[in-house]
C-alpha cells in the first residue's frame, strides 16, 4: 500500500536536505577556514596561548595565496574596545596549497600580554570558485612566561607590572614549633625559597600578603595565647622564629623595587598598624575597620584582593559582643578564635568526650542555629576536656579569663527554663549590626553565614554576591584567601561582561598544593587585556599553571 506525503511534510524534507547539504564541508558548496591552535570565537574569551610564533589557516580547498596575503588581517585589541592593524605575514605551506601560516612581520612571536584578533573577510573564494561563507574571526591572548626568579620575562624590558598574592601563611611562635602543633613548620623552607625568587624577579612590582600571616589564634586552650608576655614580644618571637622568612620580606620592603602589601586576616586580625610598622617597617598596610582591609593594586581598579573573612559568621570581627566581658574599648574577637584553640587541643589529645546534646525545643529562637552550629564543631574536633571546666585561658584583646567550653555554647538556664550563653550573648541577632559595622556590601542571612567554617563554597559565592552582581561596584576581578581552597573561576557580572573569582589557598604544612595568585594587565598601556593565573608552587622551585582567566579592559 502505497502512502502520500502531505505538501508539508514533503516542503519539511526537502529543506532538512538543504540544510544537510549546505552546512557539509565536503561537497564543496562553501569553503571552511580551521586554525591552528584551536581559537576562541569569542571576543570577550580569548583562549590564551604561550610563546605563539605562527598561527596555521587551513581551508578545506586550496586557495588562491594573493587573495589570502590580500584578505588575511591580525588586529591587537585595545582598553575600551578599540583594536589596533598589526603588520603580518602570510606564507603559503609548502605542497600545501590549502594551508597557510600567519606571522608578525618583526617579531619571532606574538609579543605576551596582548589580545589578538585573526580576520578572514567574507567573499573570500577557492582555487574552484567556492566562496566563504561567514569569513573568520578568532580571538586568543598571549600569556606571560613566568618563572619566580631572575629572568626577565620576555617582551617585558624590565617593566614591573606582575602582581603576586600569597595568604593564609599560618607562622607561628617558638612554642608552637617546640610543641609541634604549629601550622607552619615543614613548608618554611619553600616559602622561602619562593619568597626569595619572586623578591629577585625583575617584572615583579608588589607582593601581596593576603591575611593570616602571623599566627595568634593557634594554640592549646590550656596555655596562654601569647605565652604569657604581651602581644608585642609574641609576635617578635614569632618573627624571631620564622626568620628565614620575614627576613627575606624584610629585604624586599628595604630594596624598595618591588611594593609588599599586608592585608589583616582573621589569625592576625588583632595586629594593629602600628606593631606591624615596628616588625616590618615600610611595608603598605590595606584596611578599613578593625581586623579587615581590601586592597586594588595601582591602576587596576577591575581588582578587588581581600582575605574573606569579613563574611564569615565564626571568624568576621565582633566589635558587638562581650563588651562587658573585655577590657579593651574595640574588643574584636570572635567564636572563630575559640574555636581554634579547641581544635588544637583536640589535635594534641584525640580522646574525646561524649558529643553535644541535641538542644531539642528551644523557646527562644536566636539560639537554636548557633547550638546547631557548635554541635556540628565539637562532633568534628573533640576534646577531652570537661566542658563545664575553666580551662580556655585567654589574656587576649582586653579578655581576662578563663572560660569553659559552656561558656560558649548555650545552656538552659534551671531556673527558667530559657537558653542563655556567658560569651557572645545574642550573637545571631546581632548578625545584622555586624556586618554592617563591617562594612558588608550586601548582607547574608545568619545561617548561611554559619556555614561558611564548614563550606568554602559559601565564601567562593561572596565575591559574585558583593561585587559581581553588585551594581554599585565595578570589581571584575576578586582574590580572597581563608578557606585554604585554591581555584580561579570565570562568570559574568550583571552588565553580562565576564568576572574572574581566585583564591590563593594556603602554604600550611598538609595542604595538597602550594599556591600563588599571579596578576598582570596587558603589557602597553593601551592594552585590552588583564590576566589573572593561579600557580602551584613546587618543592624544585618550579611553578605549573592550575588555571588562567583573562579579561577585556
């Protein structure tokens, strides 16, 4: 039995045909351009690309070599949009007459730092007459080269313009290495080594130190955190202690070529201006408030560097809570701290104690998303402390001390019944008041903030949610440290232009890599380009890429 198509159907057919046939590339019914390297067609995400000498065109028919010579255009992108007629040369392949290479006149490579647009116009035809069907446009950016010493990057000439960014560097005191519960002991020697070869590198012009460089937090509940003298003669002995270190910080702010910038992290929040002038004098000092600081590096206002504790429920400064309780009229420090010495305590002594009760019903609401909280801590650091025991001992931001574990976590109150706590009274309500005395752009909910000592992504969502979907900033690109999780990640801002977000990681001993955020704009004033790299540093002193983004000025 035969079947008839309908007018429609028969219509539907024949033009699926035409288009089958219209977009193969072997029939010959248009002609077809590939480069090598593979190219972005995107403008505004160029693929970067590292000592480029030539790029490859090959058509999918041969083509005549004065019409490609005629046709084929380089163009170097400019800030704002504009792009610049770059000289080339187009040489025919050997034997090949459907591929050709395409070179700068005057350079061996494509100079680094630069975004280049590859243009084939439209109209362009085979040997046989098949014409281009779209012409071509590709886009890629020349990386730089960069190796922490002293060889000269090529096509800098000595031009000072990388910006590096270490954090969360963890260096302790004395005890904490004769105690061996310090986080900075092994990897001293890298650091370094490290420090050493970016402080010798002649296109290096800052050094950006981004929170947690002097330890104060890390130490056992039971000692005192400044071993009993002032914070002064602590953090001398820390410098004293790590020497190797801060001497080579030392020389790089006394040469005064390249600029080392300190920015407070929540470890090393207490440290004040002026004891970080006396232990490091000269060195640049990014703050705001007490305990927080923000950092953009000079003509690069897309750039936003902080250490990320600003929106960290645990670890934010409190200048709220404990008023009554410390001496000192700016008192800063959060439950993050106590924290800390819980947790070192728990990695001295792994007996533990039986975990938190579940807090059941509570009749006054503010406390339940805290005891939650603290359950979900003291279940992953336990100690074996009795926790009704005075045993934190403080001495520190005007506290005088002891407390006991239950001092910071919610009790029912016996005689009526209702919740209370002895440390950081009403701490959620007073989230709000928080934040904004730290200077928080855009507000988060309490519980996600509490998340944030468990969760790092929480923190890698706060530099889309203050800045890049922030109409009122103009940041594109933000570093944080304080999760110790290094990445560099790409998205989009609400004017749809592309972000870059990089955090740093950490250089504490047991961390899976050691990490370095490199930035670096385009290498003539008038270029288009910002990169942003994040590296791992190896035991060898040599450094491998993890990722690389780069933007359109």
């Amino acid at each position: 039995m035969s079947r008839r198509l309908s007018f429609g159907s028969s219509v539907w057919l024949c033009l699926t045909f035409w288009l089958l046939t219209a977009c193969s590339d072997g029939d010959g019914s248009r002609l077809t351009i590939r480069t090598s390297p593979v190219l972005s067609e995107q403008e505004d995400a160029p693929v970067v690309l590292y000592s480029v000498p030539t790029v490859t065109i090959t058509f999918n028919e041969a083509v005549d070599p004065a019409e490609v010579a005629a046709g084929a255009q380089v163009f170097r992108m400019l800030s704002g949009g504009g792009r610049e007629l770059i000289p080339c040369l187009v040489t025919p392949v050997p034997d090949h007459p459907e591929q050709f290479t395409l070179s700068l006149q005057d350079e061996a490579i494509f100079p680094p730092g630069e975004v280049y647009e590859i243009s084939i116009p439209e109209g362009l035809s085979s040997q046989g007459g098949t014409a281009v069907s779209n012409g071509l446009r590709r886009y890629f950016a020349t990386g730089y080269n960069f190796v922490p010493g002293p060889t000269e990057v090529e096509g800098l000439q000595g031009s000072r313009i990388f910006t590096i960014c270490i954090s969360d560097l963890h260096l302790g005191d004395s005890r904490s290495i004769a105690q061996g519960y310090g986080w900075m002991q092994e990897n001293r020697a890298r650091l370094s080594a490290f420090l050493d070869a970016a402080g010798s590198a002649p296109n290096v012009r800052e050094v950006v130190l981004n929170g947690d460089i002097l330890e104060e937090w890390v130490a056992p509940m039971s000692v005192h955190p400044f071993a009993g003298g002032s914070e002064v003669s602590f953090l001398q002995d820390v410098v004293q202690t790590n020497q190797a270190v801060t001497d080579i910080l030392k020389n790089i702010i006394s040469t005064e070529q390249i600029r080392v910038v300190y920015i407070p992290g929540n470890h090393d929040m207490l440290v004040s201006e002026a004891i970080m002038e006396q232990l490091f004098p000269g060195i640049i000092q990014a703050r705001d408030v007490r305990g927080l600081g923000a950092y953009t590096p000079e003509d690069l206002p897309e750039v936003l560097i902080e250490h990320g504790h600003r929106y960290d429920f645990f670890n934010a400064p409190d200048p709220l809570s404990n008023r009554d309780l410390s001496t000192h009229p700016d008192a800063i420090l959060p439950p993050g701290f106590f924290v800390s010495r819980m947790a070192i305590s728990s990695q001295m002594n792994k007996s533990a104690f039986a975990p938190l009760k579940a807090a059941g019903p509570a009749d006054n609401y503010q406390y339940n998303l805290y005891r939650q909280a603290w359950s979900l801590i003291m279940n992953n650091i336990p100690v074996s402390e009795d926790p009704s025991e005075k045993i934190i001992v403080t001495g520190i931001d005007g506290y005088a001390g002891p407390y006991a574990i239950n001092d910071l976590v919610p009790q029912r109150n016996p005689a009526n019944g209702r919740w209370d706590v002895v440390l950081f009274k009403g701490i959620e309500d007073t989230w709000p008041q928080r934040q904004n005395a730290n200077l928080v752009r855009i507000p988060t909910g309490v519980q996600d903030a509490m998340m944030s000592g468990v969760d790092h992504t929480y923190l890698d969502a706060q530099a889309d949610r203050q800045f890049f979907r922030n109409s009122g900033t103009g940041q594109r690109v933000v570093i944080f440290g304080h999760s110790h999780q290094p990445l560099i990640q790409a998205g989009t801002n609400l004017q749809q232009k592309k972000t870059v977000y990089a955090n740093s990681g950490t250089w504490t001993d047991g961390a899976a890599s050691l990490n370095f955020v490199l930035v670096a704009p385009g290498r003539k004033t008038d270029s288009a380009p910002l990169f942003v790299v994040l590296y791992e540093y190896h035991p060898d002193g040599t450094v491998t890429r993890v990722g690389q983004e780069v933007l359109l000025r």
